[in-house]
C-alpha cells in the first residue's frame, strides 16, 4: 500500500512536520509518578479539525474544543493533553476546569484562549485536582521540543502498554509535506470513536473545510472501525493541525493534483493509529482483522465486520486460537443486514472454512497454529454486492477481566 | 409479585401441567454420556405458539418447527429436542436430517408428523450424526412419564451448570390451570432470542392465536430482555403447549376475566427461565438487574437497560465489585436514545451514587460488599419521561473466557 503514494518514516514523531513542538511531565494526576499532562504547540495557528465522540455524556474539555475550533474559524496552535482524569460527567465545575486548563495554558503560551483545545483522558465523574494541574500547566512550555514525542506519548496513555505513533511524507507538488500521529485508547473501545484520543498534525498547507472534510472520511473507514469492548467513551477525540509551514504553494483540496497521495498518506497515518489502538486492546494477545466483502452496501458491509469483530464469542475463540467458523457465521446472522444465507465464503488466514455456506474440510492443527499467531485475518465473501469493509479489534482474555475488574484499585 | 394472580409451586415440572409427559437418554452426541436427546409428549394436540431467533441463518430446526405449526393450524403434539449438536449451517442435508428426526419421532408416536416440532443446541456447523439419532429417537417414547422433567432438563442443557424449571398455579373460572416451563442455554445469550430453548407447558384452553400473542407479549419483556454476551444464536426458540385439559369451560382470551392472573403467571414463568439463564451465564458468579424507569419511550429504556446489563466494561467491574457508576453512564450515553445529560440519578443497590448526574459520596466498602453478592440490581432514573424496562445479565469472569476459548476441546 506504501511506496509509491507516501513513505513511511519509521522515526518521524507529530514534530516530525514543520513547526510543532511538544512533550509532556508528571504534574500528580496518576499514582505511578508516569507523565500525565502533554501538549502539541505549533509555531504558528494551524489550520484544525476534530471528530468527537456520540456519546450523549460528552466529557467537559470535548465541549471546550469544539468551542475554540468554532470560535477561531477553524484554528487552533494547542493541545492540552491531560490522562489520570476523564473531566467526564462532572457537571459545571468539570466545564469551568477545562475552561481553566485552556485559559491557562494560553496564557502560560502566549496565544489567545480560542486558539487552545483540551482533551482528558482517564477515570470518569471525579473532579480534576486543579492545584496540580495549574502547577503543570505553568511548567509545561518549558518541557516543549521537537524531540518531545515520546514524552508526549507518555502524557497520554492510561491502560495502553505502548506508544502509538507514525509519520509518513508525501510530495505535493514537488515540495515535502509530513502527516503524523500519536493516539492512546485500549479500552472501552468501539465505533463512534472510543476512549481513544487521537493527535495528528502536518505541514501541509490546507484549509479547515478540506481537512475536516478528510478527517470525517478517513475515520468512518479507520477509528470507527475498531472495537475492543463495545464501549464508546465519554472522551474520545480525534484532532488534526496542519501548520501550513510545508513549501507547496497551492493549498491542498480534493481538486489539487496531490490530493490524492495526501488523502493516502493521512489514510495511512489513520489505519496505523486505529490498528495499534485495536492490537493494544486491554489485555489482548493478538490482533484480529475482519475483511467484509460482497456485501449489499458498504455501510452493510461495515456493520457486518464490526458485529464480526466485537463478538465476545469470536474474540474469546481466537484467543484459544479455536477456527470456530459458526461463531463468525452467527455474528454474521445477527449484524441486522440483508445477507444471502446459502453464498457465503469464510477463510480464516489461508484456510478456507466455509463455501457457499457449506463447511469445507480444512487442517484444523495448521489453522490453530495460525490463531495462535499474533494477527488473525478473516474474511468474509457475501457474493451479494459490490460493499467491502474491513474492521479491527483483539481477542478477548483473561486479561482483560483483570483489568476491568480492578480498574479503581 | 406472586400471592394474588398465581402460586408458585416449587415442586413442579413441565408434566405438572394436565396432559403432558417427557423425558430424556443418551443417544451418542455428547461426549460426556449425559443425555443429549428428549421430548415433551402431549395426550391430545396442543394449542401451540413459538416464537425464533431473528439471526439470518436460522437452523434447520426451527424452520421445520414453524412448518409443523403453519400445517397443523397451529397445533402441536410433541417436541423432540437434542443438545450438542445445534444442526446450524448445515445447508440441505441439515433440513433434511431435522425433517427425518420430525418424521421418526411421529413415527414412534403414533402421530402426524405436522404436530411434531423440534429444536437442537450444540456447536454450529456440523451434520447430526442420523444413526445414533435415529436410534434415540426410538427408544425415546418408552422413557417418557410424568416423572421425566429432571431428565428432559439434563437432555436440553449444554454448558448449563444448572437445571432451569418453575411451575405456578392460577385460578381460572375457579378451576386449577398450571403454567411451567424448561430453558436451557448459557453463551451466545442476547436480545432477540439466545442460543436459549425455552419449552412451557400449560393444562389451559386456549386458542393458538390468544398464546401466541401472549408468547409474543412476554417475551419482549423476559427473555428478549436477558443478554450473557451480546451474541444471538442460530438456534434460539421458545415454544409454549397448552393442553386444554384443564377444568375450566371458558376458553381463555384477553376478554376472559381470569385473564390477568393468567398472563401473570405466564410471566412469571417467562421471567423466571430468563433470569435463570442470565444467572447461569457462562462463567457467570451473579446475576445483574439492571431497572431503567423515567425514559422518554419503553422501547428507550429496553435499550438503555440491555446497553448497560450488556457492557462488558460494566460486567467486569461487578466481578470485581468495583462500583464504578462512570461505565454505567457511558453505557446509558452510547445506547442511542435519547436522554437528558443532566437528570440521571443512579443507585447501585441501596447506594446513591449518582443524583442528577453528579457524583453522590457514599460508602464505597459497603457497595463493594455488596457488590460482592451474587445478585446485584442497579436502577437508572433519567427523569425525562415515563419508559420503563429491566434487563438481565451476568458478569464477565474469568470463566467466561476460559469456557469459549476452549468450547470444541
């Protein structure tokens, strides 16, 4: 997929475009002493979009974000990044906190308070312990480089065991342009984002309009196709900054010539995030990728993958690395869409499961070594149309109810 | 609830009933040597009503049941049932191997076949194995007495721990009328229909058209209202036989004016079964109510209540007794209703821990002691109409996992 649209750049970090910098400190909010508190600065006000949770207990600094982004014409030179604490159903001192998260930061900045966003991350109804966050708050500017990634990372993560991040370059019209990002998210992760926050920045010269148009685009087929436990955040955010800084001198738009190697390499960056969101899954062992082809429509198509993916009965099967094809059938049967129930094809990695819904034999030992690998692949040939749609989750564990039934303690 | 309308009567099986006898062998298809095949025989033709899974690949089974019933004018003699074997996915010679079980067991009874119905439970996606079945179904009349209800309830269960049975008594026209009934079913359990089998029996005279309303009435509210793991089976299919041999002379039907008391001990009936399924859920150490009151519509408060019993955030944190009131708004808010982010009081048994959707301090030991109950209820009142529903369901263990990572070992 790589190669000839953009370049992967296995060191680039979301400084790796012109003109942001960022990092990250321990300002109190998690016990462990790990940075808790991060932020991305550009240079100059970048051009911004946004895509934020449906759940109707939208947390406070969501509503402060939007705020901004509408009340600077769709620009923003901040992210505050806070994880330890959702800001999540805690009323009005909850808003007035992210107001004053955004407040002081901008003065801490320089900028004005509508160029600031805010994101929490976290244990949701507890208020945010506001003497420790002033007091990062103040700190962090100085903590801010371009080397800062991986400190910023750090900021960011609650359950996660690994930091998320990518960068790729594209070329627009001969001139160098980056997208990167960094995300967070492992549980209560499904469709309609997740407790997932997503960070992304470029340098490309775009307008708001255009960037947030491709945002909405690329997350419906990448962040919102991923599931670990069905559970849609309070919190989730994903937000794009494009400083412009990069040399091109056409702004980029669907009508540009390079549009579509931007559009691809922002499609990269997205996948890579939503893919090491859904392999990070609390407590999974491995990633699981549903492939949905064939179906009536594309939105059929989606909804089918993603029944297919959060099945607990799929996810526990692949975690016993068991070819269970009926759960998959059955989660197939159930997903509310239209499907021919004698056409349909299964291959679970390169071994053909079912035919015409038809069981065919297969090497049952091979196929368990593969389930035992640490990506499963399935497919799913719907003979009814012409909708593809692939989604992405993990197995469900034993350690994933230790983590859940303890999450507090 | 009970005291008035009906008695429950402890001791009762699906024979209490006037007319009916049952039982169960071994014929070969679970290797544990517990019985795996049964039936319910009634004197007379029974008036019958079912209601089926809504998953797109129906099993064989189930098709041929709605057959009978569609034939027969809505009557029905006999079920022949079978466990480990869900006859799913099996194509043509599935429907084949399901008509050759209807037509033996007629056969072996004396009867029609059209007034024989059937149902199996199992793994998906495997062909019965006709001759040990047809070989069951032979000896199986001879087992059949009054006394059969403990066999035919170890003859339906699969990774059941425990037998699910209930009997009650009403009074109709001042003549005794029974209701009982029998379910099985553990995983795959979710609204419309789980890999459940429910069978009730009832002595009561009453049309085919008047049960399957009153079927199809409790149903919504009882065993579309459970959910284990959120995946619906192929197999899933409650079926209700009334005699007509009890003493009263006027049929019943809604105008009846023992009607009430009927439907209420129908409910119970319903209800109990369903609550027992969610209780036994694989893996499961408790059973969850989840009550939702004050939603805009019932069919919201259906929703929100099957969201939040059907989390899997929310099931772990009971494991845990963790009384973590933040997965439980985040549920209510992602269950695609409509509700007021600003009214929602929340109570965890006794515990207040929410009012207004603001946090309550309240005695977090004490909830967790409670919480380490094997029955916890939490009640949601959103305060923004007059919707009303409950939900069923378990918590997520580590059982849960280990059972479906390994089921076909």
């Amino acid at each position: 997929m790589a190669g000839e649209l953009f370049t992967v750049l296995p060191e680039g970090t979301v400084t790796t475009p012109k003109g942001f910098i960022t990092g990250g400190l321990h300002c109190g909010l998690k016990k462990n002493g790990r940075h808790d508190l991060g932020a991305i600065v550009c240079e100059v006000p970048a051009a911004a979009a946004g895509v934020y949770t449906l759940n109707a207990f939208q947390a406070a600094p969501l509503k402060v974000t939007q705020e901004s982004v509408a009340s600077s014409s769709g620009m923003l030179q901040a992210l505050l990044v806070n994880s330890g604490n959702a800001n999540a159903c805690t009323g009005e001192q909850g808003e007035a906190d992210a107001r004053q998260m955004r407040a002081g930061f901008a003065a801490a900045l320089g900028v004005d308070a509508t160029l600031v966003g805010v994101a929490s991350t976290g244990v949701i109804g507890e208020l945010l312990p506001m003497d420790k966050v002033n007091a990062g708050v103040v700190d962090l500017p100085a903590k801010l480089t371009a080397d800062g990634g991986e400190d910023f990372c750090q900021a960011i993560l609650t359950t996660d065991l690994v930091q998320k991040m990518t960068c790729v370059r594209v070329s627009v019209g001969g001139n160098v342009v980056h997208i990167a990002g960094a995300a967070k998210g492992s549980g209560m992760i499904h469709p309609n984002m997740a407790t997932m926050l997503g960070f992304m920045t470029t340098d490309a010269k775009i307008a708001p309009e255009h960037l947030q148009g491709l945002l909405g685009e690329m997350t419906d087929s990448t962040f919102n196709m991923i599931t670990v436990d069905g559970d849609t955040s309070t919190n989730d955010m994903v937000v794009v900054l494009a400083s412009g800084l990069a040399d091109h001198s056409e702004p980029l738009s669907p009508a540009h010539p390079d549009w579509d190697a931007f559009a691809a390499g922002f499609r990269y960056v997205s996948e890579y995030l939503a893919k090491a969101i859904a392999r990070d899954g609390e407590g999974a062992t491995k990633l699981i990728e549903v492939n949905v082809s064939g179906a009536v429509t594309m939105n059929a198509a989606r909804a089918i993958a993603k029944t297919v993916v959060g099945s607990s009965l799929v996810k526990s099967a692949c975690f016993g690395a068991d070819a269970n094809w009926g759960r998959i059938i059955a989660a197939i049967g159930r997903a509310g869409q239209p499907v021919d129930v004698n056409t349909v094809d299964i291959n679970v990695g390169d071994y053909t499961v079912l035919t015409q819904s038809r069981p065919v034999s297969f090497d049952d030992a091979a196929a368990t070594e593969y389930l035992k690998g640490d990506l499963v692949q399935i497919y799913v040939q719907l003979n009814n149309g012409e909708g593809n749609a692939t989604a992405w989750g993990c197995d469900l564990t034993y350690d994933y109810v230790r983590i859940n039934a303890a999450y507090r303690t």
